[in-house]
C-alpha cells in the first residue's frame, strides 16, 4: 500500500461518515415534522444497545468455571451502583472496566 492510497481510503471514510451524520438533517430540516416512528426509535434503541451489550460481554462468562462469574457480577454492580450514585456513564464504564481486570488478574487469577 502506498501513502496515497491510505490517504485516499481515510479521506473516503471521513466523506462517507459526514454524509451520514449530516443526513439526517437534511432529510428532517425545512420545517417538517420528524415522523413518529424516528421518534420512537431514538428514544428506545440506546435502551436497547445498551441491553445488547451486557448481554454480549456476559455471554462468555464462566458460571460453572472456578470463578462462578464472580468477576462479571461484582464488575457489572460495581457498573450499576456507580452509575446510580454519580450518572456519570463514562465514569460507570471504565471504573467497571477497571474492577474487573483488577478481579481477573489479581484475585481470581
């Protein structure tokens, strides 16, 4: 690959990714009303994405395994009590991260 051709490939990506995040506005500026269905479906997939990611960071956790799934589930508390308390999502994610590699390397290593 030469330097052009990586330069090329970044330069369509960026193209591609502002047209669809301009898109949008495009589409539903001008004074028309957003339709319903858009509506309903910005306010229920982030509940489901985020639904769909616990579901498939705990997919591979060990219950029958020596741990029993402890780290998982003390990381995943760890998650929901910091988040309550501060609401701070970013924050809930990596200290949740940070738990967890913490669990898996120096206590149920």
């Amino acid at each position: 690959m030469t330097d052009s051709y990586i330069v090329i490939c970044i330069a369509i990506s960026a193209l591609v990714t502002l047209a669809l995040r301009v898109l949008p506005f495009i589409v539903f500026s001008g004074g028309r009303r957003t339709p319903a269905v858009i509506t309903y479906l910005g306010r229920v997939l982030p509940y489901a994405i985020m639904g769909m990611l616990v579901v498939y960071c705990l997919k591979s956790a060990d219950i029958l395994g020596a741990a029993h799934g402890l780290p998982e589930l003390i990381s995943v508390a760890a998650v929901v009590l910091l988040h309550v308390w501060k609401k701070n999502t970013i924050l809930s994610v990596a200290a949740g991260t940070a738990v967890y590699m913490l669990l898996i390397r120096l206590v149920f290593a």
